[in-house]
C-alpha cells in the first residue's frame, strides 16, 4: 500500500496543533483513533477518514488526497470560488485562463497584505 498520504495526514495532524486524541474525538472516531491508525499503518476507512480531513480543514484535505499544498491566499481565494454563483467562477477561471496565457505578463505589485 502506497503509504504517501498517511505520511502527509501526519504531517497535517501535527501541523494543526491540537493533539491526536482532541483531532479524533472531534471528529467522532474515539480517542485513540488517529494514533492506532498512525502506529498499525492501517487503512482507515473512508467514513473515518473524510471525518478527520473535515476537522483538519479544507487545505489539509487537498494536501493529503493530492499532494498539492495550499496557502492561506489559495484557501481563501478557493473558498471565494466557492460561495459565488456558477455564472460567476466561469468568468473568474476565464478570466485566469487569459492571465495565464499572457506571454508578456508584467510584474504584479505584492499585494496590500503582504
């Protein structure tokens, strides 16, 4: 079994700062869930498992389905995408396409918030 997204469930259970057993008991698994899973390497189930990935968060879902990390600006931009009408994120991803596609792009200014 390919063990690459346990390491990286790990890595997002320690990131998150909460202990395992709080992260299991939130997410209604019984409190030695996540360091059974850890220790036996075992399969966790999918039911158990997408209850953790929800107590971790969005990011950390992506991160240990995929691989792919995911910053607070990609968080916050992702949830933006989210919460607007279909009609919308069409233009918005049109609208990133053609950025994308610029060859002659010009340096974009840091953001207010940085």
């Amino acid at each position: 079994m390919n063990e690459a997204w346990l390491d990286r469930l790990l890595e997002c259970v320690e990131r998150d700062g909460r202990s395992m057993r709080a992260i299991s008991i939130a997410a209604g698994n019984g409190p030695n869930w996540l360091q059974q899973v850890f220790k036996n390497k075992k399969d966790p189930g999918f039911n158990r498992l997408a209850k953790t990935l929800d107590i971790l968060g969005t990011s950390a879902t992506l991160y240990v389905i995929s691989g792919t990390q995911m910053g607070d600006e990609d968080a916050e931009l992702f949830q933006i995408l989210l919460s607007v009408p279909p009609r919308v994120r069409a233009e918005a991803l049109d609208l990133f396409r053609a950025i994308q596609s610029r060859e002659d792009l010009p340096l974009l200014q840091p953001s207010a918030r940085e």
